[in-house]
C-alpha cells in the first residue's frame, strides 16, 4: 500500500496550526481505541486507557504553546495530537479542546483507510465560525439542521445562526402570539418565487389547510436543536427581524403597521413610532430569550425603507418627540431601544449592517454583509464585527454557469476560500474587534433539501478553513485536493456536495 511505503499529505479541514508527520501510519479501522469516535460529543466518556491518553491540563497545554501569545478563548480550543502506532495522546486545556482533537481524529479516519502517525498543535484564529440558515423562504426542519450541525462540529465551526423569520413565513411558536404561526408558517406555494409574484408578497395559509407548504419550530423541536447543538460546542444565535422583512408579522397582526391605508406603501415594515410595536417585539424577545440560551440575539435591522415612517402621524409624532431628525435616526431609536431591553435581560445585539446609519447602538455587534466596507468602519468606530459579505460568503449564488436558477453571482469555491478579513486594512491593535466570519444561505432559490446542501457544501468548508486556519496555513491548490477528498467521504456519509470540480 503506498501509504505504508511514503507517507502521504493530510486530509485536514481546517488545516492545523502545526503538523508534523511521523513515522509509520495506524490503519483507521484500528482507531476505535477511541469510543465514539465517529460522532464525538461533549459528553463523551473519555477513555484514559494505556492506548487513548487524555491529559486536561492548563499548565500543560501552556507549556507546548509557549511564545505563542494566545488568547484565552483561543487556549479553551487548542489541542496537541499525539498519534502513535500503539495509541493516541490528546492534551488540552479544556474538554472543548478535547473535543475538537477527536474532530481531527474522525475527520483524519473517514477520509483515508490509513492514517499517518503525526503531532498536532492546534488552534483557532477567529472565535467566531459561523452558518446562517434562512428559514424563512424555505423551511428546513429539524433532523436537515441536525446534520448540518455534524458537520459544523466536524469543521470546527461554533455559530448557528438561526434565521427564523421573514416575509415569507414564521417559524418559531411564541406563545403570547399564536397568529404568527397559525397565520403565517404556511402558503400555497412551496417555492418561494411561485409565492412572491410580484415582488409583492403572496398569501398565506391557515395552519391545516391542506396542502399548503411550510411548518415551524415547537419550543420542544428548539431544545432538541439547542441540546443537539451544545453538546457538539455549537452556539445557536436566533433572529427576529425588526423593523423590515415583516409582511408575515404584518399578515397576522395588521395593527403593527403604520396609520395609514393599507398600513402604507411598503408592507414589510413595522411602525417604530406605537407603543405597541415595542410591545410586540419585548414580549416576542422574551419568549426568545426563553428559549436560547446564546448571549446574542440577532435583531436583523436589514433593508427597511422607511417611506412608510415619512407619512405615518404616529413615527412623525415619535421622531418630534424623541428630537429625530431623519427615518435613519428614527431606526436608530428603534435599535438602540431594543438593545436597552436585550441588555436589561443579559443579552447583547447583533444586526445587519444598515443598524449603522442614523448612529450605531452602543454595544452592537455588526454583521457586515454589503461588502467588507461596513466592517471596517464598525471596527474603526470601536464595534465587534462579523464577516458575512455577498460577494463572498452568500451561499445562494450560484456554482455553475447556468443550473439550479442561478442568482446574481457566480461565487465559485476558490472566491469563497480567497477571504481574509484582516487583508484590509485592519490594525493589529483592532483585530480583536473581528469576531470572525460566516456562510449565509438564503434560501429563495432552494426547492430542497438536497438542493439546500448543495448550495453549502463545498463552500462551508472554505469558510470554515478561514475561520479556524492561521493565514499561513492557507493553500488553494492544496485545500481543493483535501476539498475533494472529504466532498467525496460527505457524500458517502448522505450529503449532497457539489463537485468542485465542476466550478
Ligand atoms: C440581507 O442580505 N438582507 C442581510
Ligand atoms: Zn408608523
């Protein structure tokens, strides 16, 4: 076997810190000297056998990254992998550390039969890797999301982001308003662009009506998520849109939109200038708050356009009373109000981009999406930034030339991976204002799930690489051969995985 006779490059996404080949391989059959190996999870009963040494030691792990000058959620992650012919030595100091050394192991072991004897020496570069889910337009469900998950945790990646409602569908029960679901989690029209004629918005159904397309997560289907995820060290971050993206809100409780008839010209908003918007949000965010345990909640904040507020008697009477000079600031009130009562409840906000016009709130985070631009002037403003762009990390636009109702952008996986947030132009001093980056995949263009997992993979895994990788560690030539490897091993494992190949 050729393996035996030259020892052959590693399999690795993300690629390691440091790796250092030894001598002799260990046949990845054999590897089972490590109980549940093939879906590691926090509280995996970790075997101190003479062939499976796990030492959990701050002072220890310290000592072999010494000089390295990392941070403490960084050391929290890090790892050194011993593996032997005779066994495996894992130290780290914290079980999260563990578990990603055993994500190493099992991505090592799946993609090749025999698996060289090395030394790992591994860390995180951002802390924040991320995956949003667009719910909304189409509905996933959970056991789809539960697999993306896997395979998250098998890319070291840590963030869900959970998006969870939208014109097109609300998918999250919250007790205090039923209408949102029985209203407005199901339509006629599966496919979101047979729904939207128009660009107008279509109608929806009545929970029960039959055949209508849709559905929503119970409070029961969010803790299995939420367990499923935490026990893989994966934080679930929800959104609830405000003050755009609200024509489902809209549809169930009219009386959330401004004065005027019709509620006026553009029916996604919500009014900021009634009392009773702001009560609908609070009560909504603390069913939210409820539910997820993550100290972010992401409060949207994209693509209002406000004409509404211009004539609407109860924004107009707001922004007299409250000293606002334009809808921008207006908005601005709408989100530096809504972050006074996250913090009240221990959170902290996260919103799109637009949450910078009109003045930024206080202790935004901002997840910069127009491009990178956004970004750094919410980092040179002092703010912590997500690196979410279209042009690269929107997983709805297309692979191929022209299949599988192309949207705007060609994005192909070597766009995707040739990312580095900190290339432009940010300062050491504020580089840990970057928390990181994440994949978006809206899905108005997704018919299934087959379709939706094509759309992510390969691509998640370039994201997940410049998530976690040290910049000198990044190859194109070298990560499109490992790329290839582990599509091949993910569609063997049931998901669909587009070739790189043909890009
Ligand atoms: C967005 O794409 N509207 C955040
Ligand atoms: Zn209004």
């Amino acid at each position: 076997m050729s393996t035996q006779a030259q020892p052959q490059p590693t399999h690795l996404i993300p690629a390691p810190a440091a790796y250092k080949v030894g001598k002799g391989f260990v046949k990845s059959s054999a590897l089972p000297w490590i109980p549940d190996l093939w879906s590691p999870t926090r509280s995996l009963s970790l075997d101190t056998s003479r062939n499976c040494k796990i030492v959990k030691s701050k002072r220890v792990l310290h000592r072999r990254l010494e000089g390295r000058n990392l941070a403490d959620w960084q050391l929290k992650s890090a790892y050194w992998l011993e593996l032997g012919k005779k066994g495996v030595k894992i130290e780290a100091a914290d079980e999260e550390g563990v578990f990603y050394a055993l994500q190493t192991l099992k991505m090592m072991a799946s993609v090749d039969s025999a698996v060289n004897c090395c030394t790992i020496l591994d860390w995180p570069r951002f802390r924040y890797r991320g995956v949003m889910l667009d719910e909304s337009r189409h509905f996933q469900g959970k056991d789809f999301v539960k697999k993306q998950l896997e395979m998250m945790a098998l890319l070291k990646m840590n963030r869900f982001h959970f998006h969870l409602v939208d014109n097109p569908g609300w998918r999250v029960q919250i007790d205090a308003y039923p209408r949102l679901t029985k209203l407005t989690a199901w339509r006629p029209e599966a496919f979101f662009w047979d729904w939207e004629k128009n660009r107008t918005g279509g109608l929806f159904a009545e929970e029960g009506t039959p055949e209508a397309y849709g559905g929503y997560y119970t409070k029961q289907d969010i803790a299995d998520i939420l367990s499923f995820a935490d026990e893989r060290y994966i934080e679930v971050i929800p959104e609830i849109e405000m003050p755009g993206h609200n024509y489902e809100t809209r549809a169930a409780y009219p009386e959330l939109a401004c004065s005027l008839p019709n509620g006026g010209k553009d029916p996604w908003e919500l009014c900021p200038g009634k009392e009773s918007t702001f009560e609908f949000l609070e009560k909504v965010l603390l069913e939210i708050f409820d539910m997820f345990p993550s100290k972010y909640i992401h409060i949207g904040g994209d693509e209002a356009r406000k004409n509404n507020w211009k004539q609407c008697p109860d924004c107009q009477a707001r922004m007299v009373a409250e000293g606002l000079k334009s809808v921008e600031e207006l908005q601005s009130y709408m989100i530096r109000r809504m972050e006074r009562f996250a913090h009240e409840h221990g959170k902290r906000i996260i919103g799109w981009d637009e949450i910078l016009q009109g003045g930024l709130a206080p202790d935004a985070t901002v997840m910069s999406w127009h491009g990178i631009e956004a970004g750094l002037k919410a980092v040179g403003e002092g703010h912590d930034v997500i690196f979410t762009p279209t042009h690269y990390y929107y997983l709805d636009y297309h692979q191929d030339s022209a299949q599988f109702r192309p949207v705007g952008r060609y994005l192909p996986l070597e766009k995707v991976y040739s990312l580095d947030p900190l290339a432009k132009g940010i300062s050491m001093a504020d580089a840990h204002h970057v928390l990181g980056v994440q994949g978006c995949l809206w899905t108005e263009h997704v018919q299934d799930a087959w379709h939706a997992e094509m759309m992510l993979y390969p691509r998640v895994f370039a994201i997940a690489e410049t998530g976690w990788s040290q910049p000198e560690k990044k190859d194109w030539p070298d990560f499109e051969r490992r790329a290839s490897a582990l599509s091949a091993v993910a569609r063997k494992w049931g998901y669909t995985v587009y070739p790189p190949s043909l890009q």
